[in-house]
C-alpha cells in the first residue's frame, strides 16, 4: 500500500472496486521530478481512476501547470468537512492530519491557512516534501513535524471517511454530494488558472469614464474627489466622506441625527450632504473592490483570475479568498469579452429554488407546476390568476416572510400544496427546536451555538427561535439547489469538448468560454447537464430544471 511514488488512487467501479486503494507504480526507486505527472497523465487516459489527497487545493494548480487535467477525486479535507457536519460537529479541524489525529485519539492540529501557490508548485514533486503541504502527493518519508508517512495517513483517512459515509443515513446520496463536492475543487482549481476574459483596455477606459484618469498612489480619482468637495461644501466643513465617524459628527452639527451611514439610512434623511455622499460612496466601493489597484493584483493577460472557495458558504455555495468574482457589479460585465474568434456561452437556471422545493417535498400539484418554463406563471390561477402573488407565496414559505400578502397567500399554499408547505414548515420546526436539517443529499446545518441556546431560555427566546427557524427552513432548499448546481457543473466540465472551458461559476450560473463554431454545442450541453443533474439528485422526477443560455461576445449582453 505504499512506496517512494506517494500518490494513491481509488480505482473506478468494474476496475478494482469504487472506493479501494492502490498505490501508483509498484517499483519503490526515486522518481525524477517530470515521472510523476508523465504517470498520472498515462494512467487518467486509460483507466480515469479517482485520485486521492488531502486537499485539492495544495496538489491540482501545479499539476495544471505540468499538463495535467484529471476527471476525478475524493478531496479528504472537503469530504472531512461534510461528514464532521453530519455528525454534529461543524467547525472542527478538517485536514486529513486533524482526521488522522481523531481517528488515532491524538492532538488534533488546528486548520492552517493554505499555503502559498509558489511554494506548493516549486515544491509539488519533492519526494520530500510534507504531506501538510502537498497531500498524497509527496515522499514516503514521515513528516518532520512527526507522524506516519504520508501515504498511510491518507489511506488510513480515506478508509475511516468511506467507514462513516457508509454510515450515514443515505450512502448512496452522501456519495453523490462528495464526488460532487471534490469535482467541484477541480473546477474551482481550473477556474482559477484558465481566468475569465478580462479586457484590461476596456477596464481601464471605464474606470476613467467614471473616475476620471488613474491617480497617483493614494490620491482620489478627480470624480471621487469632487463629490469629497461637494460633500464638505454641503456641511460648511472639511468633511471625509470615507470616515462614518465624521459624517455622523457633521449630520449632528447640522441637526439631523443618523443611526449610521449606511446607505439605505441616508435615503431618508432630507439634507444637501446626501446626494453626494451616496454618488460618492457608489463610485468608492467601484474603485476599492475593482479598481485599477485590483486589476494589477487579480488580471493578468486579460484574464481574472480569482480564488474560489468551494463550500465556503455553509449552504454549500461558493465563495471567494481574493478577487470578488462572486460580487461582480452588473456595469463591470462589460469588461468580460471573448477572444477574436471566440463566444461566451452563459447559462443560468430559471426559478431553481422553486424547483428544488417542488422536487424535494414530492408535491404533486407543485411539480406539475414546475414542469413548466415559467413556474410562477403556471401557479398564477391557484392565487387569484396573479403571477406575482404566486412569487411572493413561494419565496415567503422559503424565506419565512411574514409582512404584507404574504400570509394570506401563505394560507392558500398551505390549501393548495400541502406537502411542500409542510416540507419547509418541517425544517423550521426543527430549527427552533435546535435541531440539525440536512440538504437532500446530506450536508448539514451548524447546529446552534451556545449564545442561541442561552437566548431562547430568556426573554428574547421565541425571536431567536423564529430567526434560527428562518435560516433553517431556507437551508434544506438553498443547499439542496447548491448540489444540484455543483452536480451540473461537475456533469458540463466532462461533458465539454476541447478547447471549451469553463470559465464562471456563481450560485445558479456558469460561463462557458469556445470557439464560435463551438457555441451550439455547448449550449445544448448545457441542457443536457442540467438534465442529468436532476436525474442523479431526485430520479424521475416532472420537475424541469430549465437553463437558459445564450451565446455572447460580451457578458453584459446576456442579461
């Protein structure tokens, strides 16, 4: 089970058994430092094996810089991470050393923050290297800071996850939502390293559109510094408009008292400073978070190229460490251009939460509904023929709303599609009484922390029941509808034929960069995926998980 190579693979189903595993090449000589991805590239065309490591993160950027693309893994820390969620113990250490410490009743190490990109591809095929680093790829050596030898430990760890995953209460789903889980950390590694297109030359054109030219460092742009002067002419003083605690100052010395500064707070407040400050504060957030001080940082040859999180959010969405490709603003997207020759095809998923309720809850009469296109149109007639009372229904069961229409809708919903109304109601139930949900395929909420649980035993329990209620009633939807977009993604990237790459991913949306001649073909691909992502998560089902796609030179267009 192990040798100088570090690196094991678990072999496909009808090879040697989904789940077993073995080492890559049996000789125990030193390799050179070309013979690791030479190996793996010649194995993955043969046999497209199941590659196991302790974090992708560590170990695919540098094997994409060697040429290498794989079609699977099992991520441990990822795959740790969801079965400590399962277990009631979110928040735990998740690396495969943590894994490995627990199943032995040793110390557990604490999550170190991820190391450097740099160091992890100089020293990716050092068959010396620390497994804390590098995962199963690296020596049979033992670690300096003490330990097995690599590849046991990711042996051993990789057998205790399959032990628990057998466990748990639908293997079969808890397998899908891990595979899923690890092909998305190859998508976000590749991802990265491809980039979004990103016209440097169009960025900078409207930043000075907006901003006026690019200032000296430390300077404000020539727009933002006048509205700065207007900001203090309004007050009569010399007024930072980037400082709350002055402007609450200045409001005051004029009379009007402000909880803060916000800007949904100025809105109401009738005073010459507020038309300025709120420009002002638009175009500053424009220049701090994607400005030409981020261009230098994040693009690189008309690419962005950002760092995704994968799971970073506990629903299961993704979020970012650097670079806010998840915050775009909607004027940016005229930036993002496809290559001369090339198209963008962008797709997004119509209504999926809706969606995800229907097909999770078994409701008759809301599937049907949900076999359609527009699937608040097709439920107009059951709220007085109104499309919009149908919307506010659904996303009020989802959400907890309770203002307005919302629960005398809520009361036809509850007439008309009992099953669903009860599914959510379920989960909020559990949620006030400090119970765990779990998404369809098994992720699980934090349980409730032990501020909460001294808040409901006081006068404020009944409001922090209701809130814990509302996030968990939306958890089971919102994280069930992030599986299913992870399992379309990770369906599309195989699916894709070369040179086409994916490029975006966000929530219900992805990018799809190929030549024009290409871009038909993806998009039926892209049904196709969504169709064999619904059918992985809920079988035959007569909810449609419809995605629209469009093919586009440049982003903004496709909205």
């Amino acid at each position: 089970m192990r040798n100088n190579r570090g690196v094991y693979v678990a072999v496909a189903p009808g090879k040697r058994g989904d789940g077993n595993l073995r080492p890559l090449g049996e000789d125990a000589a030193p390799y050179a430092v070309d013979d690791l991805p030479g190996e793996m590239r010649e194995l993955e065309a043969s046999s497209k094996p199941r590659w196991v490591w302790a974090d992708t993160r560590a170990v695919y950027p540098a094997l994409l810089d060697a040429g290498v693309r794989l079609a699977r893994c099992h991520d441990l820390t990822l795959t740790e991470a969801l079965l400590l969620g399962h277990e009631g113990r979110y928040g735990e250490p998740r690396s495969a050393r943590a894994a490995h410490a627990r199943l032995h009743g040793l110390p557990v190490p604490e999550d170190h923050e991820d190391v450097p990109r740099d160091q992890a591809q100089e020293a990716l095929f050092d068959p010396f290297e620390p497994f804390g680093a590098f995962g199963a790829l690296g020596g049979s050596g033992k670690d300096a800071r003490s330990g097995p030898p690599e590849i046991d430990l990711v042996a051993e760890v990789h057998a205790d996850q399959m032990r628990r995953i057998a466990a748990t209460a639908d293997p079969h789903r808890f397998r899908l939502l891990v595979a899923a889980e690890s092909a998305g950390a190859l998508v976000a590694a590749e991802m990265a390293r491809e980039g979004m297109p990103w016209r440097r030359d169009i960025h900078d054109a409207l930043l000075t559109e907006m901003l006026g030219p690019r200032p000296p460092q430390g300077l404000r742009p020539a727009r933002l510094q006048a509205l700065a002067d207007q900001v203090s002419a309004a007050f009569g003083q010399q007024v930072n408009p980037d400082s709350p605690q002055q402007l609450l100052k200045a409001f005051r010395s004029h009379g009007v008292s402000v909880p803060s500064t916000r800007s949904q707070v100025l809105k109401q407040v009738d005073h010459p400073a507020v038309a300025p400050l709120l420009a002002y504060k638009e175009l500053a957030r424009l220049h701090s978070f994607h400005g030409w001080a981020w261009a230098d940082q994040w693009v690189r040859d008309d690419r962005f190229h950002p760092e995704y999180v994968v799971g970073g959010v506990v629903s299961g969405r993704w979020a970012t460490s650097g670079g806010g490709a998840l915050q775009i603003p909607k004027v940016m997207r005229r930036v993002v251009v496809a290559d001369e020759g090339w198209t963008l095809v962008v797709a997004d998923a119509a209504q999926l939460e809706p969606r995800v309720l229907a097909a999770m809850a078994g409701d008759y009469g809301l599937a049907r509904a949900a076999g359609q296109i527009d699937l608040y149109a097709a439920l107009a007639q059951a709220f007085g023929g109104a499309r919009d009372n149908a919307k506010i229904a659904l996303l009020s069961a989802m959400y907890g709303g309770a203002s307005g229409d919302a629960p005398k809708l809520l009361a036809i919903m509850r007439q008309r599609f009992p099953q669903a109304y009860a599914f959510v109601e379920d989960a909020a139930r559990a949620g006030e009484e400090g119970r765990l949900v779990r998404s369809w395929l098994g992720r699980s909420c934090p349980p409730p922390s032990e501020r909460w649980r001294e808040l409901v035993s006081g006068p404020e329990g009944a409001r922090a029941a209701r809130d814990r209620g509302r996030f968990t009633r939306n958890f089971v939807v919102q994280g069930t509808a992030a599986e299913w977009a992870l399992t379309l993604l990770a369906v599309l990237r195989g699916l894709l034929p070369d040179p086409a790459r994916l490029v975006f991913f966000q929530h219900d949306e992805v990018m799809v960069h190929c030549p024009r001649d290409q871009a038909e073909q993806v998009i039926a691909l892209v049904g196709r995926a969504a169709d064999q992502a619904t059918r992985l998560l809920f079988g035959d089902t007569p909810v449609r998980f419809p995605m629209e796609a469009v093919a586009v030179t440049c982003y903004a267009d496709a909205k």
